[in-house]
C-alpha cells in the first residue's frame, strides 16, 4: 500500500508538497484543477517499469500505452527545462524485506517499508534522465538503510550509503552504467562491487508496487447485450470498465470467497457483487449466463425490483453499467494493490452516491478466504453526498480517521496547491475550504430575493387590477 507521495514540477504541480496516502483516499477539487496528474504520473511509472526498453528513464507513452503524457517538456511544470521533475514514493511491504552484507556476516537490515526518491531532468535532446536516485528500507518508521546513485556537475555517477559499505570488487573499477529505467542499477553497475546485489531487491520490490496499481478512469463502456470471454483471467477490469464482466467469470470460476469483514457471511465473488448492487439500490438481483452451454458467450440479467422481469443490462438504466466496473475492481484487485478511480459515482442519483462511500470503506476491511485484503483505493471524487456519507461513518465509528485521507486541489495562478483537509474523529473537516461545493449560500440569497422580488411584482400587478 502506498503510504506517501510528493511530487515537484509536474504539469500543473509546481510542489504538492507531502501527500499522506491512507486505506481510503479521496481528493475533490475543481475541473481542470490537476487532480487527475497525479494518478498519470503513477501510471506512467507502471508502464516505464512494464516496457522493454531498459534504457529509457521514464515512458510516458504512446498511441499504444496506457497513458500518453506527450514529451518531457509537456510534462514539466511551465514547460521549463532547467527544472527537474522529482517524485517521493513510500510504501508498505507485505513481506518484510531483510538484506545481508556478504562482507559482514551477521550485519543483517530487515524492513517492512520502503520508499523512493527520483530526481529526472533534461538532457541534451531534452528526454528525461536521472540525475538523482535514493532507496531507504525502514522498520516502521526508523530507517535502517539507505543506498543513493547520484550525479555530480560533470556527469559522473556515484553509489552512496551512510548505513552501508560498498566494497568494490578487485579489477573492477570501471565507471558505472547509466541506471535502468528509473530505479534499477545495472546489472554491470552491481557486477562493480562485492556486495550490491541486494539492489536488485529494491527494483524488484518497486517493480511489484507498481504493478498492484490499476486505473480506473471516467467514462466507462456503454453495456453489451452479448459480452464473450474464453477463459482468460484479466489484470484488472480495465480503464474503461471493459474487462469488468471478464473479470467477473474469472473470479468465479477461481472460486475466490469474500465477505465484508471478520465473522460476515462469504459469497462467491458474483453472489458478493450482486449483493453491492442490490444494497446500493440501483437493481433486485444481477446474474452472468452463457447464452448457451458450451458458449464463449455471456450475457448479463438484471431486475429492477422484486416483481420485474428479467431483461439484459442494455435495457435498464445507465448508472449499472457504470457503477459494475468500480465495484468489481474495488475487490477484483489481488491483495495489498493501490486502485486509483476517477468519479466513481458519475450517472449516479445522489442517494447511491453516498451508498458508494460504504462500498468503498468496505473494500478496505474486506477478507478473502480468510484473510485480510488490504486494498487501497484512491478516489477523485466531485461528489458532496460520498463525502457526508464518508464523514457519518468516521463519526459512528465504522471507520478510523486515521483510516482517511481528504484533500482539496485548487489553483493557484499558473500552479495548483492541494490542501489536506482535517478529518477529526467526530467526522467534522475542521478547515472546510471556501467555495468546496460551490457558493451554496449565494444560490440561497439569490433565490430568496428572486422569490421576494417576484412576489411583489405580482402584488403590484394584482393591485393595478
């Protein structure tokens, strides 16, 4: 689970300053505002780390990527060269990580957090490269080893550590390699000491972060009447919703088990979801049927309510094809993922918006054959109903402040500042923002003299009469 971000000269973030990232995260803020650039810069991290160009510092994506962010220079805060893009990244580990100097028997690190701090700037033909690297393994909070490949004024890289001594290996004493991507040493980098392998630990611990993080954007697919599915198992519902009823075959036929918390009844992965849609009030009852036996073909059946026919998804309201994907995501995602959503509650009526709150405090207490899952969700949210919702649960105890993260994107001139909103244990935000939802107080003045004023026009006309 990712426990920290802080980004500096990305798109419209000059300093976002440090970001506490909990179980539960959501960030409202205004349209345009730059909410959605942090999640982009995670997910160009993950295809960086997926591509099989070792040699490129950061992708940032193209007609067939998840994400295309344009060039380096797109991507820099006032499109400023001489600045450097630099990113903090800090995350749990679900194993605790431990590392051994093979110099010093017995000197041994163990760590069940990790974190990592990027420096990239332009070079000549302005692509990104590193010009700073740092990896910190901490038990807790205390760290307990540190390692950083820096570069100085003449383009010369060094390999640091103030809790370790690299021991170079004899006739070895070549310059290191330019690292990998954006936080791997090279292979021949490593070869160049006695005792740095561990480092490939480090990437590869970055590399499985990465991977536990899926999007889910916007605008989802309109439904089908016919979906196929051969059986595949996808790696999420993708970002428009459209691996959504795959993702659901999959699970069932793994016979994944799930239940809302300890001692709550488990339900197979489609029971559980339907019993979501259900609570949510959107539909009665949701099921998935091969049109035929044998069939690669699917179809999905809803009721409305207790006494409807069953009719396919195509023909009921809009809101369950785009609620489906966020709900089969939220516990789709394998143990311990990050799953970063934009506007989860669009086409939504705005009592099952605030439902949507629920669904997501669940997903961070929901268990899987026993065990916690431990999922992250990171919502952009522009829904006042999913946050009164999130803030009655904070008060009545369903989930811990601490738990929840709440942040306001706003801009600020030609940059954007994200304000952390305090979210005390009684649910009250104790620095509610000017303007968070709109100027509430002015529709209601100006309605009210707009109703006096109409109302002593149509005195005056009755007395004319």
């Amino acid at each position: 689970m990712l426990t920290h971000l802080h980004i500096k000269n990305f798109k419209a973030w000059k300093d976002t300053g440090p970001i506490r990232l909990a179980p539960l995260t959501v960030i409202f803020g205004a349209n345009s505002a730059g909410k959605s650039s942090l999640g982009h810069l995670l997910l160009a991290l993950q295809q960086t780390a997926r591509s099989t160009d070792r040699k490129r510092a950061l992708h940032l994506g193209d007609a067939t990527s998840l994400i295309d962010l344009g060039t380096f220079v797109d991507c820099l805060h006032g499109h400023d060269v001489q600045q450097a893009l630099s990113f903090e990244l800090a995350w749990t580990i679900p194993k605790p990580l431990e590392v051994r100097d093979p110099l010093q028997l017995g000197t041994r690190y163990q760590g069940d957090r990790m974190r990592l701090d990027v420096t990239l700037s332009a070079d000549k033909a302005q692509q990104p490269e590193v010009r700073a690297l740092r990896y910190a393994l901490s038990n807790q909070e205390r760290e307990v080893l540190d390692v950083a490949l820096e570069r100085d004024e003449k383009r010369k890289l060094s390999l640091t550590s103030d809790r370790y001594g690299f021991k170079m290996a004899d006739g070895r004493k070549w310059p290191l390699e330019e690292p990998e991507k954006f936080y791997r040493l090279s292979d021949i980098s490593m070869a160049r000491y006695k005792n740095a392998g561990f480092m490939a630990d480090f990437a590869l611990a970055t590399e499985t972060m990465l991977e536990r993080i899926s999007y889910l954007g916007p605008l989802r697919n309109h439904p089908q009447r016919i979906y196929q599915w051969s059986g595949d198992t996808p790696a999420s519902v993708g970002q428009k919703g459209e691996y959504a009823i795959a993702a659901i075959l999959a699970a069932q036929s793994e016979g994944r088990m799930l239940n809302r918390g300890s001692k709550q009844a488990k339900r197979s992965f489609a029971e559980f979801i339907a019993a979501w849609l259900k609570d949510l009030g959107v539909i009665h009852d949701f099921s998935v049927r091969p049109v035929a036996k044998g069939r690669k073909e699917y179809e999905v059946l809803v009721k409305a309510h207790a006494k409807a026919s069953e009719v396919k998804i195509t023909d009921v309201g809009f809101g369950v094809s785009q609620v489906l994907p966020a709900l089969v995501q939220a516990f789709y995602c394998p143990p311990h993922s990050t799953v970063w959503m934009e506007q989860p509650e669009i086409h939504l009526h705005p009592q099952v918006q605030a439902e949507l709150a629920d669904v997501f405090i669940s997903a961070t207490q929901a268990r899987e054959n026993g065990k916690a899952r431990e999922v992250q969700l990171i919502i952009e949210s522009h829904s006042e109903h999913f946050l009164n919702r999130l803030q009655r649960r904070v008060a009545e105890g369903k989930i811990n402040s601490e738990q929840v993260a709440v942040y306001f994107c706003r801009r600020a001139g030609s940059a954007t500042e994200l304000e952390p909103l305090k979210l005390n244990m009684f649910g009250e935000i104790e620095n509610w923002p000017e303007n968070f939802f709109g100027d509430e107080m002015a529709d209601v003045a100006g309605r009210t003299l707009a109703a006096m004023r109409r109302k002593k026009e149509i005195g005056q006309e009755g007395n004319a009469q």
